[in-house]
C-alpha cells in the first residue's frame, strides 16, 4: 500500500525501531482514535462549537505520532474556526475534508499493522 496520510519512518522511530512496541501502539491507537474521531464528529452534529474545538485539540497532537501533519494542520484549522465563530458552514467544509483523510489514514495503519505480522 501506498501512504499518503501516514509516514511509517516517524512510527518506527518513535518507537524505537521496536516490532512489538509499534504493533501494541498502533493496536491502541487504532481502538482509540475512532472514539475520540466520534466525540468530533457529534459536536458538529450537535453544532457546538466549543467541543468541537476542544475535542480538536485533543486529537491533532496525536497525528504527529503517526507522521500525519498534514491531517493534524486539517484539525488545527478546524480548532481556530470552532474557536473564532465562523460560521457552521465553514467548519462543516473543514470536518468534511477531515472525515474524508480519517478514513484513509484507518485504512492505512491497519494496513501498516497487518504489513508487521
């Protein structure tokens, strides 16, 4: 598979160069993200503004784990909407391209998972 969205030299340095440290980091982080993805994802729904930009600021730090600064900047700039008031549509674009990136970069650690087995 081709990454786009994570860059596995950042993963294995962080962790070392460690098969087994890397394979329970991405185990959890892949348990983990979509729960935390899902609080964002309600907040919009919900057209809340104030957990959208807290729960954007939760998870933009662990992109840069994984090597995905482009999708971190994606949550940066959903964080500094949410917090200035722009107006929903603005965010409801910037979540969007977002939740399109998400999906891919899932696909992409369970696909980098399943490559150290």
């Amino acid at each position: 598979m081709t990454y786009r969205i994570i860059k596995p030299e950042i993963i294995q340095s962080s962790m070392m160069n460690n098969t087994a440290m890397i394979k329970q980091f991405l185990e959890l982080y892949i348990l983990q993200t979509p729960v935390d993805f899902k609080h964002i994802a309600i907040a919009m729904s919900n057209k809340n503004k104030a957990e959208i930009a807290q729960y954007a600021h939760h998870i933009k730090p662990t992109m840069e784990y994984i090597g995905a600064s482009d999708i971190r900047a994606n949550f940066q700039e959903l964080e500094t909407l949410a917090k200035s008031d722009a107006p929903l549509i603005e965010l409801e674009n910037s979540f969007n391209t977002i939740d399109s990136q998400f999906r891919r970069l899932m696909s992409e650690l369970e696909s980098y998972l399943d490559s150290l087995s």
